[in-house]
C-alpha cells in the first residue's frame, strides 16, 4: 500500500506571496491531519479533517487554512507568507476514529518550505 | 490540557549499548502514547504505541517503551544500539477521552547519537 505523499517536496516563495500544500492519505484513510516543524518551536498541529469537514485546529493564525476533498486528499493554503512560516509541512492520515480505538498516524516525507 | 516533555535534547550512546530515550506526559484522562523516529529530510516513522493492556510495548526495529502510570512515563528502549538508529525521537500523546479529531501533542524531540 502508497504511504502518504506530499508535494511539492520543495518550496521557495517571497513575503507576501501565498502557497498550497497537497497531500494523499494512505488508501482507505479518511482523517488528514497537518503539522508545522520548525527547530525553534518543534512539532505544531495545525488541523485535522475528517470527511471534508474540519474537526480539530491548533493556534495558528487565520492565514492559514486547509480543506479536504471527498477522496480524502487535502491541501492547506498559507496566505500572506511571513519569514516565520519557513517550515517543515507534515501531513499525516490514519484510518477513521472510532470512540475509544484510535488508529496510528502515518506521516508523509513533508513539504520544505523556504519563505525569502 | 496534554503535555509532553522530553528531557535529554540529546542522547550519546555507544553502538552495542542499551539505550533509553525518556518521556513524561501529563493529560487528564488516560492516555494514548506513541514514539516516532525521524530521519533527515524524512517524515516520521511510526515505531510504536501504548493504548491499553501490557506495560511493556514492543515496536520497530527492535525498540520498546515502557508505560508507567504512576511516574506518568513512557520511556524508549532498545537493548542494543547501532549505528543506523541515530535520528530524532519524538513522544506524542493524546487524551484517551478527547473525542474530537486525532490531535496529538508532540514532545520536543530528542536527538539520539550511536558512536561505532
């Protein structure tokens, strides 16, 4: 079975500009879930989604967002790009929750982010 | 609200070793715990998870954590270190009762260095 993937693996934008991340779930799973990783302030989640819908978001500003299609594929959008948002974008799918029985995130290889 | 600290930034370890990579979380229910390795310019690797039952969890690659309730630890283990399992380690918890999404909080990351 395809791992998660992510592209571009790559990217170099200046201020100002906006950028869109993609990412593929492993085949079957419905929840997609985005981390922001940066030496300075490590692992953050930034949302998760779940059948299209947005069901859990970190503390980041509005600039960010996402969304999900209903092949479970996602992508988050960065608006008005900062120095700061230079970062590792990680993506991550597991299979549907079920109360109490939670399934394992998988991560993809993440989108490098470089903003100038 | 979920925590997790990971105290060591990094780790030295001579190959053929044991080694222990310490994490203590803190929710306020009862928890999931996960260890995750990464690699350079890799995403994170799933190794392994505590959800309920045996104290002592066994994952990839030969590590295994150990649950401890009472010192709310979840420590990484491996008998014998190589080479090869140099990389960042990360912790994640997340509150067992915490029925919206599939947010986990992830530790800071411990660097692990194998010396041959």
């Amino acid at each position: 079975k395809a791992g998660v993937t992510q592209t571009p693996r790559y990217l170099i934008k200046t201020r100002g500009q906006q950028v869109t991340l993609s990412c593929s779930p492993i085949s079957g799973h419905r929840s997609v879930s985005w981390y922001q990783q940066t030496p300075g302030q490590g692992l953050q989640f930034l949302f998760e989604y779940f059948s299209e819908t947005q069901r859990n978001k970190g503390n980041f500003p509005g600039r960010f967002s996402g969304r999900q299609f209903s092949n479970s594929r996602s992508e988050m959008n960065v608006s008005t790009l900062e120095l700061g948002d230079s970062a590792l974008y990680l993506c991550a799918s597991s299979l549907e929750w079920r109360g109490g029985l939670l399934e394992t995130q998988y991560f993809g290889p993440g989108t490098r982010l470089l903003v100038l | 609200a979920q925590s997790v600290a990971q105290p060591e930034d990094q780790v030295n370890v001579a190959e053929g070793n044991p080694l222990t990579v310490k994490c203590t979380y803190s929710v306020s229910g009862n928890p999931y715990l996960f260890w995750y390795v990464q690699y350079p310019n890799r995403g994170l690797q799933f190794l392994l998870k505590y959800i309920t039952g045996d104290n002592l969890v066994k994952g990839s690659y030969g590590f295994e954590a150990e649950f401890n309730k009472s010192q709310t630890s979840f420590h990484l283990k491996k008998p014998s270190a190589l080479v090869s399992d140099s990389a960042l380690y990360f912790c994640a918890v997340r509150d067992k009762w915490d029925n919206y999404g599939q947010n986990f909080v992830f530790g800071p990351g411990t660097r692990l260095s194998v010396l041959p």
